[in-house]
C-alpha cells in the first residue's frame, strides 16, 4: 500500500541509523500489552507525543526517552498494522509490538517501553548490503 511509503521515512529519521546488532537479554517481568489510544499508550509511556500522522488508517507521533527519540503508532486495522510493520521492517529497526499499536527506536528504548507497554520484541532487516 501507498499510505504507508511516506510513513516509513519518518520512521527511519525516528531511528537515527543503524542499530548495532547484540541481543541483550536482561528480560524483567513484563506486564500485560497495554491498548488504547495513541494518547493514552503515550500516557502509558510518559510521552508528550509529537503527532505526525492523523489519518483514519494510522496514527503516528514522535516521543522522546531521555535523549533517545521513538515512533509510536497506532492502527485501525490488525491487518494494517502487520503490513505496515513488514514493509518498515526492511529498514531495520527495533519495534514493540502491541494490539493494533508498534513504538519503533534503538533496543534500549523499546526495550525499557516494554517494561511499561507490555507487548512483543520484533527485530527488522539487518542494514547490511550484499553484492549481487
């Protein structure tokens, strides 16, 4: 889909980069996936959400932790959100994932998010190029 194309840049701004890879995997209770409103997982986060996005499909804002910044979307659809999340996927990325909701940013931020949102880890393409 289209809609989505514009979305992915922001979203990979969001990220400032390739994340270096490393699986650290100091796992701590993780609570039940919030849901809700952007305005509430932002709530939920301890985000003022920087809104960039308000369409009837998605809507995304930029949050800060600390000095790290993040995407925070939401979806109307499951089945949006899944595509959304393949497409962007390919650029690499850390991305929690919730019910009809994705923050994407660094390991550390999404990781500590997880502690307050609950949700699932996922991990996007690696950045490197093979020739070919």
């Amino acid at each position: 889909m289209r809609l989505f194309r514009p979305l992915l840049a922001v979203a990979a701004l969001a990220l400032a980069g390739c994340a270096a890879g490393g699986d650290g995997t100091g796992e701590a209770a993780v609570p039940s996936t919030a849901s809700g409103s952007l305005e509430h997982l932002a709530a939920e986060a301890r985000c003022a959400p920087d809104l960039q996005t308000d369409a009837d499909e998605i809507r995304q804002a930029l949050c800060e932790r600390g000095e790290e910044r993040y995407v925070l979307a939401t979806f109307a659809t499951d089945r949006g959100q899944r595509e959304w999340i393949d497409t962007a996927k390919d650029y690499g990325g850390h991305y929690l994932v919730g019910r009809k909701w994705v923050a994407v940013g660094h390991e550390d931020v999404v990781t500590a998010l997880r502690a307050t949102l609950g949700g699932t880890l996922e991990r996007g393409a690696a950045h490197a190029r093979h020739g070919g």
